[in-house]
C-alpha cells in the first residue's frame, strides 16, 4: 500500500522552495566563477559564463533574503528537525534503525543552514576585483569555498537522507500546491500582528 502524501505548512513550502532554487543557482554559478577564476582543485571545460560574478552574486544577494526567512522558520516553528541537546546520545543508540535516520536528518538539515550561513556572510563580505587579478588568498573566500563544499554536500545528504525517511511522498510533499483555510496568505499580516503583540 502506497504511503500517502504528508502535509507541509504553505509558509514552510515557500521559503524552502525558493531557498532551494536560488541555492542550486548560487551553487552552479559559483562553481562557474570558481571554474573561470581559481580553478586549484581542477576545471572543467565550461562556455564562458557573461559577467559569471554578477550573475553568482545576484543569486547569492536573493538567497540571502530568502534564506533568512528559511533560518527564521526553522530555528522558531521547525526547531524539531534541527539538532536538540540529547542529539549525539540518541543518533548512536539505534544506529540503522528509522529514528537514527530521523536524528541523522536533523543533523543534516542544521548542517545546511551553517553552511548557507558561512556562504552568505563570508560572500557579502567579499570584493568582485578580487578573483579578476587572482587574489584568491583572502580569508573571505577561502571561508566561502568552504561554505560552497559543505552546502553541496549537505543539501545532497538531504535529498538522499529524506529520500530514506519519508521517500517520494515526504519529497512531493514540498511540491504541493494546495494549502488550509487557515494558512491562507490573505491571513499572514493579521496573525503576524497577533503575534508580536503578545
């Protein structure tokens, strides 16, 4: 019998949605400026990319504003899929067991938004005459490499490992396009009031 598909907040939809495309953007088309620019761990034979920094820093400036929402929804509404306190205890008590997948998936998942964090701010913090006259040395971008690698790496652990939890229904899931009475977005400003007067 065929799992039925789980219900995702309309909210939580939105910005993973979004936050997902402009990352999968930022993380081609830095490894575009990367490819055209530094090149120290190997290239591969790419068409030249038109103003590839432009283009690079444009999705990283609409991530980061995406982002933050993501960042605010999960560290205040979906704390639970993120690492807790007893993580390490519980992620080697049953190691293979479904609950050790969901304890590796919080890991996974807090992984993500450090990464995207690191990447966010140590591109913000860069200069774009850097890499033109092969200044690669700088702190900044060596953090931001780092941030690239990780978020690679983590966001396929997170397909991969919510592929294993849930499989295609916990994937469709993020994909659906209906929402609850409740969540409706002509709502959003009033429950946000509500909200912050209390």
């Amino acid at each position: 019998m065929p799992k039925s598909i789980p219900y995702q907040p309309l909210i939580l939809r939105l910005v993973h949605g979004v936050s997902g495309f402009l990352a999968i953007g930022a993380l081609i088309t830095g490894f575009w400026v990367y490819n055209t620019y530094d090149g120290r761990f190997g290239t591969l034979k790419l068409p030249e990319l038109y103003d590839a920094q432009g283009v690079h820093g444009t999705f990283g400036l609409f991530f980061l504003i995406s982002f933050t929402g993501l960042a605010i929804y999960s560290l205040y509404w979906g704390s639970r899929r993120l690492l807790f306190p007893d993580f390490w205890r519980r992620l080697w008590h049953q190691p293979g067991q479904p609950v050790w997948w969901v304890n590796l998936q919080r890991l996974v998942n807090s992984l993500m938004l450090l990464a995207a964090t690191l990447a966010v701010i140590s591109g913000r913090m860069m200069q774009e005459s850097w890499l033109p006259f092969g200044e690669t040395h700088h702190l900044a971008y060596q953090v931001h490499l780092l941030g690239w690698l990780v978020l690679l790496i983590s966001l396929i652990l997170h397909l991969v490992i919510s592929l294993k939890v849930g499989g295609v229904p916990l994937l469709a899931s993020m994909v659906q396009w209906g929402y609850r009475p409740e969540e409706s977005p002509a709502l959003w400003w009033q429950t946000l009031r509500q909200r912050f007067r209390r």
